[in-house]
C-alpha cells in the first residue's frame, strides 16, 4: 500500500524513514538538515562509516538511534545524488532516475532483510535532487508497492503536523 500525505514527516509513526542524499552529502539543506539537527549522530556515524567504505549511488546505508521520549528511529540514507568533484570540496549533484531507480531496489531488500514494518519517504530526489515528480513516482509503487509494508510518501511538507498515516 502506498498512501500520500501531508504533515511533517519528522513526527512519522512509520517503522523507518528514508530520504535521498549523495554520497558526500553535508547534510546542510532540506530534510537532511533537519535529520542532523535531530540526530547529530546520524551524520558522524556516516561520515566515519563512509570514510572506511566507499559508498555509490544507488547504495543504501542504514542507521538507528534513540528518539526523544523513548524508542528507536530507523532511518536510511538513499544514495539517489551525484557527487560534484572529490574529498573535502566534493558537493552534492543532481539525481537521475537510474540512480534513484538502484536506490529503491537496494531499500526493497533492506526492508524485506531488516523485517521493516513500514517506510515513510519524502516526494524523494525532487528537491535538490531536482527530479520531477511524475518520474519518480513510478518507480517507488514499482519496487515499493510489492515489498507488503505500508509506504508513506509525504507529499507536502506540514511543519510539526501530524499526518494520518493509516499505521
């Protein structure tokens, strides 16, 4: 089941959150950002592990942290960005489809290895991913819509909303 909604998907009830980064990705704008003023630690567990390990698009890496009042947060970082240049001036590109279309492969398995209950993603690689809409979509009922867990897609962004998820 894939349902659209709207609110803040940081408040999600769903099992995991996911959204699109590149792989140098500073975690400087949009929902990244709001991820690592969240969760700082996201983003030092990345860099370290990423620095071990190389990472490319169409990867998926998964983390899991301690929310606020109690509880686990699982959130995967989906590699559907470009990275501009290498090392410490490396910035992050656009995404292509082919990209995003790997990265949706990748979380299908996560799901079905981690035994993830539900995913809850942004309208994912179309903001400074800079897909359109009707390009991705597609793809996420493709590899999504068979995995037999709930996908949230937040389609508009409600700061601090709850959404009625249907969880």
């Amino acid at each position: 089941m894939i349902k659209e909604v709207s609110g803040d998907i940081l408040l999600t009830k769903a099992d995991l959150l996911a959204h699109g980064i590149s792989a140098h990705d500073p975690f400087d704008s949009g929902l990244a950002l709001a991820l690592r003023e969240r969760w700082p630690s996201l983003v030092k567990d990345y860099r370290h592990d990423t620095r071990s390990k190389s990472i490319h698009a169409g990867d998926v890496w998964g983390w899991a942290g301690v929310q606020e009042g109690g509880g686990v947060r699982k959130i995967v970082n989906l590699v559907t960005q470009d990275t501009l240049g290498q090392g410490p001036s490396a910035k992050p590109g656009k995404a292509s489809v082919e990209n995003v279309r790997r990265a949706l492969q990748s979380l299908a398995k996560y799901i079905q290895q981690e035994k993830i209950t539900s995913v809850a993603l942004p309208r994912l690689a179309t903001g400074v991913g800079g897909l359109d809409w009707d390009d991705v979509k597609p793809l996420i009922a493709q590899y999504l819509g068979e995995t037999g867990v709930p996908v949230i897609v937040y389609a508009t962004y409600r700061k601090g909303e709850q959404a009625d998820e249907g969880l």
